[in-house]
C-alpha cells in the first residue's frame, strides 16, 4: 500500500509542476497556457503530492 501513496504523490507533484508552468506561460502550446488558475492550482496539487509521498515513506513496511 505504501508505493501506491508513493506513485501517487510522484505523479502529482508532475502534473503539479506542469500545471504550474503553464499557468506561468513558462510552458505554451496549450489552453492552459498563461491562464492564472493553474499557476495557483498546480503548487497545491503538487503540495498534496509531496503529502502523499511522505505518507508513503513514513508508513511501516508491513502494510
């Protein structure tokens, strides 16, 4: 169970960070390009991400 928080938390701190570039119009080519919501919604996204991969590192080798 715990690499399920672990890939979880991995890829959304990705799409957190892509997210993120986009909405700072670092990344184009997509309508999310510039559009101030995803520069806001990407660092949270990314945030619960590292909130799961902690989940998963800390959790015992049991489960």
């Amino acid at each position: 169970m715990r690499w399920v928080y672990i890939g979880v938390g991995v890829l959304l701190i990705l799409f957190g960070g892509v997210w993120t570039l986009q909405g700072l119009d670092v990344l184009g080519g997509s309508a999310m390009s510039g559009v101030t919501v995803w520069a806001v919604v990407g660092p949270v996204v990314a945030l619960v991400g590292i909130v799961s991969v902690v989940i998963g590192l800390r959790r015992s080798r049991v489960d």
